[in-house]
C-alpha cells in the first residue's frame, strides 16, 4: 500500500471502484466544527449499483468530545476513524482520519490523511460525496483551480493548508461535478 493511498481504505470493500482525492491537511479550522448528535448511532450503507448484493457495510458513530469515532467493517475485521463534522457557510462537510490504531495497523510509516466529504444529513439518512478526482485534476490542468498537490501513482494528494482547502470546498460545495454522490447511509 502507498503511504498517500492511506486515506482511500475509506471506501474499500464499500465503494470499491471510486477514486478519491485526500488531504495532508483538515480542510477546518476548530471554529468550524459543527457536532451534531443527530450524526451518533448505526448507520447501513447501501451498495452501490455496481456492487453486489449483501455487500452493505455498517457504519458505528459514537461521540467523541466534539468530534466522532466511526468504526468501518473490512475484509479484515474493523477499521478505525476520527470523524469531524464542520460546518462551512451552510454547507455540511465530513473530516474522515484514520485513528492511530488503524494507522499503525497497516504500517507504522504510514501517514494518516484527510478524506473531506461534502455532507448531506437528514434525520435517517446521510449522503456523503467524495471530491471528484477526475474534475479536480481537469481544472488543475487547465489552471482554473490553483491547490497545492502531488501526484503519488494514480492518486491525488492535496498538501495546500487549511484555509486554501476552506477556500476550495467553499468555492465548489454546490458543485454536482466537483463533488460525485458516492455513498448513501441509512439509519439503522
């Protein structure tokens, strides 16, 4: 596994086939954190349309002083996240990390990243959508986005701080093509 990739375990086993872009850096700053208890609980992820029948996964949130633990199921047990819900202007964002246990899980070396999902949450139902790696690496060809990254393999590594991901996100949040809905959760 690349030390970049880190981030994209993620959605294996639960959005095989989606590529993903993750961040060095939070794309928050504390003041943008927006915990709502709404976001704790059990949560079944639906298949995508090109995956197999009772491959659903489960999602577990749990409070985690003004942030969350999530636990993933894998092939190989559990894997382990901080998760940050912030709020930028009126849109709803998902900071998902690899916690430390999950990290040193996959090797020590590894360096934990940001994946940033634009959030949509309802009572019993959250949609979560990935940057769009593909839209991403377009605009950053043609100049019309200006984010510090590299390039590891086939993966997008965003490395620019804070407040230009804050800038970003801000900028394209009601973007239908910057933002791919990837994956659909229903309360459980």
């Amino acid at each position: 596994m690349k030390w970049a990739t880190l981030g994209i375990f993620v959605l294996a086993g639960v959005a095989a086939g989606c590529t993903s872009v993750v961040s060095l850096q939070p794309p928050f700053t504390q003041a943008d954190l927006a915990p709502d208890p709404a976001l704790v609980g059990t949560w079944v992820l639906y298949p995508l349309a090109d995956e197999k029948e009772g491959t659903a996964a489960v999602w577990t949130v749990r409070a985690a002083g003004g942030a969350y633990d999530l636990t993933i199921p894998d092939e190989n047990g559990e894997l382990f996240f901080k998760a940050y819900l912030v709020r930028l202007d009126q849109y709803l964002f998902l900071d998902i990390v690899p916690n430390d246990a999950t990290v040193k899980r996959y090797r020590p070396q590894l360096v934990p990243v940001h994946m940033v999902f634009r959030m949509w949450m309802d009572r019993d139902a959250l949609l979560l959508a990935a940057i769009s790696e593909g839209w991403l690496s377009k605009r950053i060809a043609r100049g019309e986005v200006n984010l510090a990254h590299i390039r590891v393999g086939d993966d997008l590594l965003l490395t620019g701080s804070t407040k230009e991901l804050r800038e970003f996100a801000l900028q394209y949040a009601q973007d239908s093509e910057a933002f791919i809905k990837v994956l659909f959760l229903v309360r459980q």
